[in-house]
C-alpha cells in the first residue's frame, strides 16, 4: 500500500486486482465498503481493459482528457473484484498525469485502485507531508498537486451524468460530447446513494469551516480568514493546503469568502459546501 502524488490529491494505492490488497485500504481509512474506490490505469488502453464496454463517448473524452483530472464509471469487466467498486456492476476508471503516478502504474503493470490518502471525511492530501505517516507503508514525494481538488466523476452508464463536479468543467465534459450532461445528487441529497462514497460531510478539516458573504460578521471565538486566490485554478490548486495549515494551527474556527457562483467555481463551491458543518 502506496500513498502517491497525482495532479489532483494524493492517493493511498494498491493493487486493484488483489482484493487482500484493496482491503487494506478500506480498513486504513476507516472507509465504509459501500464507497467504491478510482482505479487509475497507465493510459487509455489498459483502462479500456477493465470496462465491460468501452463506448464512443469513453473514447473521445480519454482522448481529450486523459492523462487528467477525468474519472469515468463504466460498466466493469470481471476482472475487477467487487471489493473494489463496492458490489456495484460499474468501476470508475481514470489515468492521472503526474509523472510519479504513470511511472508508478507502468513500473506495476497493473490497474491501481486508490482513494484520497486521508483517514475517511478528512481533508484531501496536496503535499506528501499532508499525508498521516500512519496510513500507508510508503510516501513517494511528488511535490504540491498541480490541480488540488479531486477529480470530475462522469458516468457513462446510461445518459452521461456528473456525479462529482472537479476542474475539468461541465462546459468542457458537454463542448467535447455535444451533448448535455444530467446532474448527479445533489450533496446530502436525498440520492445520496445513487453515487455511493457522495456523502454530505467530506473534504472536511477538524476545524468548523465557515462560508461569510460580505459584509458577515466573524464567527465567535478566535480564527482566521484564508485569504486564497481570485482565479478558480490557483484557488483549487492552494485550498486543501490553506486547510491543512489552518487546521494545525488549532484556531476554533477558520473562514472563508463565499467563492463566485459562476460554472468555473462549481467544484470549488461543491467542495466547500461539503466542508463546512452548517
Ligand atoms: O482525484 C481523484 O479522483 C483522487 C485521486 C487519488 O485520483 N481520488 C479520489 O478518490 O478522490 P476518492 O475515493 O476519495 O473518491 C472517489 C469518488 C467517490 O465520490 C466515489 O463515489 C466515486 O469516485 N466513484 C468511484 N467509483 C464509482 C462508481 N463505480 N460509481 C459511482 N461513483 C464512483
Ligand atoms: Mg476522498
């Protein structure tokens, strides 16, 4: 079991195939077996290996998007145990583009499955010294995750739907399908398990996390503001580490401004809504 950098956050990996393996992931996160695990694939053609089908839609997002921040869920092929995509019939594939994770999944020759390298709820690891030393047997050090939030899920199951909103856009998802693209549950919905893993409270610090409008008062008790950057990429690119700084710093509360409610700021405000209490 490896934790690795990838663009988007680092993943806690093992081998996708071997269910002892996969196991292990499940049990160190504290992760429920009902939340299915990403397997991340070398490139395009060994992902293709573990759909059942592999249709057109799959073929011209991985050519555009892949290596990248895209996961799609597929039908699965049988070679992926259950285990690993929590009993259900599809699994999520995606190829990251870190060069450490490529040269990780060619050095192995098999598919990877990997969560986010956090105990289960808590803050996605952008750095390798985000990652708890107790959590895997190895941390191979990539640097800070260019992109800095989780990737966009996309099923292909049926009418394409965005289960998880991340920087690859739904305008970029639609432009390269011509065609639209359903929504998912929305967080906490009701639905929740119609994307079993999507549940309300994630991507959270131990800290209370607050969204102020302008003009909103400070939050009782000492804390801080994050000051983060103005555009959406740099902003997903420097948020989960602003997070795991703020919450070490031990404050009883940490703010943030209410991020813009335009379509590029969509995964940011999803992550952020999942992250704060109220
Ligand atoms: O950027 C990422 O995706 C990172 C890096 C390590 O690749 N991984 C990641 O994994 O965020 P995790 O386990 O924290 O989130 C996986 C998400 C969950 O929301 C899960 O529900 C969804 O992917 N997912 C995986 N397989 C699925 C499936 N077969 N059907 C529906 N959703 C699936
Ligand atoms: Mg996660």
């Amino acid at each position: 079991m490896v934790a690795f950098p990838t663009e988007t956050v680092y993943g806690l990996g093992a081998n996708a195939l071997d269910e002892a393996a996969v196991d292990r992931i499940f049990c160190a996160k504290g992760r429920p077996a009902t939340s299915p695990l990403i397997v991340h694939c070398a490139d395009a053609a060994m992902a293709r290996k573990y759909a059942a089908n592999w249709p057109e839609a799959a073929e011209k997002l991985a050519e555009r998007f892949w290596p990248g921040p895209l996961t799609l869920v597929l039908p699965k092929a049988a070679a992926i145990p259950l285990r690993v995509t929590a009993g259900l019939e599809t699994v999520g594939l995606r190829v990251p583009r870190h060069p450490v994770a490529l040269a990780l999944l060619r050095a192995a020759q098999v598919p990877i499955a990997a969560p986010s390298a956090n105990p289960f709820q808590g803050l996605s690891p952008t750095q390798a010294g985000h990652v708890l030393d107790t959590l895997a047997d190895l941390i191979l050090e990539g640097g800070p995750s260019e992109v800095g939030i989780e990737s966009t899920v996309l099923s292909l199951v049926g009418a394409p739907t965005l289960l998880r909103p991340g920087m690859v856009t739904l305008a970029q998802l639609e432009e390269a399908l011509g065609v639209t693209i359903l929504r998912g549950p929305a967080v906490g919905g009701e639905r929740a398990h119609a994307s079993p893993g999507q549940h309300g409270l994630h991507y959270s610090p131990r800290t209370p996390l607050y969204l102020l409008q302008p003009g909103d008062p400070n939050p009782p008790g000492r804390g801080v503001r994050l000051v983060l950057p103005s555009d959406a990429d740099s902003y997903a690119r420097d948020l989960y580490a602003a997070l795991h700084e703020a919450d070490r710093q031990g404050w009883e509360w940490i703010a943030v401004a209410a991020p813009p409610e335009t379509q590029d700021w969509d995964a940011i405000r999803d992550r952020l809504k999942r992250a704060t209490h109220s």
